[in-house]
C-alpha cells in the first residue's frame, strides 16, 4: 500500500464567491477527475423565517447525474415523471438524468415558514456513451437509510452513500460503480481510504483544518490526487466533514451546455430541441 500523492489543493477565494463555491471540472485537467464534471456549494447560510427558498425553478438535465448532499436543512424535488421528494439534513438525493428529465429544487414549504440554516453540496457525475440516453431515475435517501462505518473510538464516522466502504454497501444503486461517502470527523480522529490505482478521487474538504496525507488545508478545500497510490491518511485537527468518491473514468470526449452533457455538438442540439418540444416531460411548478 502507498500513499497518493497530492497534485494540487484548490483554496476557494471566500470574499470574492461568498456562500456559493462551484469548480467545474472541465475548466481544470479534466481527465483527472473524469467522470466528476462540477461540484457546487451552496452554504453554509441562514435563512430567516417567511423566506423564499431555494431558486431553483423548473429546468432540464440530460446525459449525467446530480448528487445532491444535504448537510443542514432540507431539499425538495420535484420533477416530470411526476416524483415529490423532500430530503432532510443527512440525506442524499440521487438523480440519473440520463435520456433527459426537468425538475425543480427548493426548501420545503416549512423551511421558508420556519427558516433555518442550510448547507448543501451538489456533485455532477457523468455518464459515459453509451447510458447517456437509458432511462431516467431519482433515488431520494434519507439519513435513517444510510449505513453508517464508525471507527477510531467512534471519532471518524463514514456515511456510505454507493458502492462499498469496508464490507459495507451503500443504498444507492450507482450504474456506474461510483463509491461515494461523506465523512464526519471529531477533532484527532484519523481514517485511512483506500483507493484503487484506475480510480478517479473525488475529495472535497466542507470544513475544519485536516491533514490529507501530509497536506495541511483549512476550512473549504479540493484536493486533487495523482494516480500513483492506493491509500489516502486523513488526520483530523479539528471537527471536520468531507465528501469522498471515486470512479473508473470513461475517456470520453465530452461537449458541455448548460443543463446539458453529451458527447458532441450535434447531440447538444439534439437535447435543446428535445427540451423544447417536450420530450423531457414537461413540469409546471
């Protein structure tokens, strides 16, 4: 077993994004984190009682998924297939977009009543070729339904979202092999993942100081990783919480706009007639 070596550590600029953080993989060496195309972070933020919510108005996917991670607060979904999910604090909302689907997410009707703090987290995952235009599915998980992995005297506990950590296998039936986890950690704890060498990490730091194989980061941090070893040692300076994934990337050329992932230009165009005539199913929210 070896360590990863760790290429880069992306600092997000706070003053300048605010409670909003999105890297969009595409802008960076893309093939080292293929298939994870972008990773959004809405939070952490307080929402005063009588707010409006989240402004995510009905809009369309296609040839990828979204993971939503939700850390405080609640996520509702509503989409064309005529599906009503809302998702408290803990929980995850996994949507394969695939052939092309419209949706909506927002709070729920009693956290713009009541108010509270919200952090959310989404993860957008590609689908290769030849499942970008199968079928459409929403996996909505709630905390109660996630195995939980606890060690180091209960100090590190991995939340097992798909894909199997230690013997222990996640609700989320990933049709890409994507292992995914969030990882809460008090302060001194330390958890040793291990990756294997194919494998793409996805490793974002939400909060706390944490040591990543030698690495020290603070608060808000993406790490990228080289190919070059199997074991990542994590070290906790104070609480911390990460999300952790890893797939076997596709290779594949990718053409990206907006809602819309495919694998060229032609079939983006496809998509936004496809939209536009209603093929994704329409939703009137």
């Amino acid at each position: 077993m070896t360590l990863r070596t760790i290429k880069r550590i992306l600092i997000p600029d706070l003053n300048y994004v605010g409670h909003l953080i999105a890297y969009h993989f595409n802008d960076l060496p893309f093939e080292e984190f293929d298939p994870f195309l972008m990773l959004a972070h809405h939070g952490r933020q307080k929402f005063e009682p009588f707010n409006k919510g989240l402004p995510f108005a009905p809009h369309p996917h296609r040839g990828f998924e979204t993971v939503t991670f939700i850390f405080e607060g609640d996520v509702m979904h509503h989409d064309s297939l005529g599906t009503t999910s809302i998702i408290k604090e803990g929980g995850v909302q996994w949507m394969t977009a695939a052939r092309g689907i419209v949706h909506t997410e927002d709070t729920s009707d009693d956290f713009k009543e009541h108010g509270g703090m919200l952090d959310i987290a989404q993860l957008w995952i590609n689908l290769p070729a030849k499942l970008k235009m199968g079928p459409v599915k929403y996996q909505g998980i709630n905390k109660e339904d996630i195995p939980v992995l606890k060690t180091d005297s209960d100090r590190v506990k991995l939340n097992v979202i798909s894909g199997t950590f230690d013997k222990i296998k996640g609700p989320v039936d990933s049709i890409t092999d994507i292992d995914m986890a969030t990882i809460e950690m008090e302060a001194g704890g330390k958890y040793t993942a291990q990756v294997d060498l194919e494998r793409n990490i996805l490793f974002y730091v939400l909060s706390g100081d944490v040591i990543v194989n030698g690495k020290e980061s603070s608060g808000r941090a993406l790490y990228l990783f080289e190919n070059d070893g199997t074991d990542i040692n994590i070290e906790a300076k104070t609480d911390t919480r990460i999300i952790l994934g890893s797939g076997i990337p596709y290779k594949e050329k990718i053409v990206a706009y907006g809602p819309f992932v495919m694998n060229d230009t032609t079939q983006i165009m496809q998509a936004q007639r496809d939209y536009q005539m209603g093929k994704m199913g329409i939703l009137i929210d």
